[in-house]
C-alpha cells in the first residue's frame, strides 16, 4: 500500500514538473570576430506566407538582435534608414533579389538578408508522462533564408529553417506579435527556435 501511494505521489509530481514547463530552445553556438574583421550585413523584413500577421517583421526584428549579439558581424539595424530607402527595401526582395544590388549599395551592406516565414501554427497536442495523459500545446514554424552578396546580387546560401516549441499547459497565451512578451509566447519561442539554428548555419556560410 505504502509502495503505491509513493508510485502515485512521484506520477503527480512529475505531472506538476512538466505542466506549465517549455520544451528547450536551441542555443546559438558561434565564435565572435575581431571588430575589422566583421562584414556589414542587413536584415530585410520577412516576406509572410501566413495567417500570422506581423511575423515577417517580427521574425527579422529577432534574426537582427541575435546576429548582434553574435558579435560577427556589422549589423545595419533597419530602424536607422530614412523613409525612402525604406520605401526601397520593401519591395519585397525575397522575391525580386535583382533589387538587393541597388539597396545593398546605399545601406553600404556586404550581404543583405532575406526570407519568408512559410509557417507558423500552434495546434493541441496529447502530451503523456508515464500513463498519465493530458492536453498540451505545439507550435511549429517554417522560415526560409537568402543571403544576397550586394556586389553581384548573387544568392549565395539559401536554406530552410523550422522552429518548434511546447508547452504543457491547457492555456496558451495569444500575444500581437510585435507586443512586449510576444518573443516569450509559444509561437515566440517557436520563432527563436527557428532563428537560433538560421543565425548558426548563417555563422558556418558568412
């Protein structure tokens, strides 16, 4: 009797350990450049091919601050271009990348940065632990990337990313992207998934 009620207590703790808890996100893992050695780059709003509205922007807002922080490269933050040349960089260059030269140029960029987010969705999931059973949450997303060498306007690397997060909980917070804590939503840490392991195959190729 005693051995069952433990069994139980441990089966109900762990339960409390993994309700409300995320699944891991990957960790950016990249070597630093002396300040000379860096190439400029700029990151361009994402192209969005989903429901989700703002995540294109949302997206490159947060590829943007990680290759900062990755101290690789020169980042030309977008936020510090006048009007006309952001009038310029939105004409969607994930899908015209013949304008990168033109753009690339007066942003003094080395490499411009593009990308569309294909998907992005939270769907419920039945999660278990042990034969206990209960409702979760996963949300997945799908990120494609170009890298545009602004002196030939040549693609140089494109390559797919998909990001995916969980949570045990029956509650999932429904933030506007772009809102504060948005980036600590599910489809947030969806995103960051997606971006940690976009800003570790940038670091292999640029």
């Amino acid at each position: 009797m005693l051995r069952r009620i433990t069994v139980i207590l441990g089966l109900i703790l762990t339960l409390l350990f993994v309700v409300g808890c995320d699944s891991p996100p990957t960790e950016i893992s990249v070597q630093p450049r002396p300040l000379s050695q860096r190439p400029e780059i700029a990151v361009v709003d994402f192209t969005n091919a989903t429901n989700s509205a703002g995540i294109g922007r949302g997206v490159a807002d947060m590829l943007e601050a990680d290759l900062v922080q990755t101290q690789r490269y020169q980042v030309i933050s977008r936020h510090q271009w006048n009007a006309i040349l952001r009038e310029q960089i939105y004409q969607n260059l994930y899908l015209h990348p013949e304008r990168a030269v033109r753009t690339g140029e007066m942003v003094g960029a080395k490499y411009l940065i593009t990308g569309s987010v294909n998907q992005a969705r939270v769907e419920p999931v039945r999660m278990s632990v042990a034969d206990l059973s209960f409702q979760g949450h996963k949300a997945t997303v799908s990120v494609t990337l170009q890298v545009i060498e602004v002196a030939t306007g040549t693609i140089v690397e494109a390559f797919d990313c998909f990001g995916s997060a969980t949570q045990a909980s029956g509650r999932v917070l429904d933030i506007e992207i772009g809102n504060t804590g948005w980036e600590g939503s599910l489809l947030g840490k969806a995103c960051r998934d997606a971006i940690a392991k976009a800003v570790n195959h940038l670091a292999a190729c640029i």
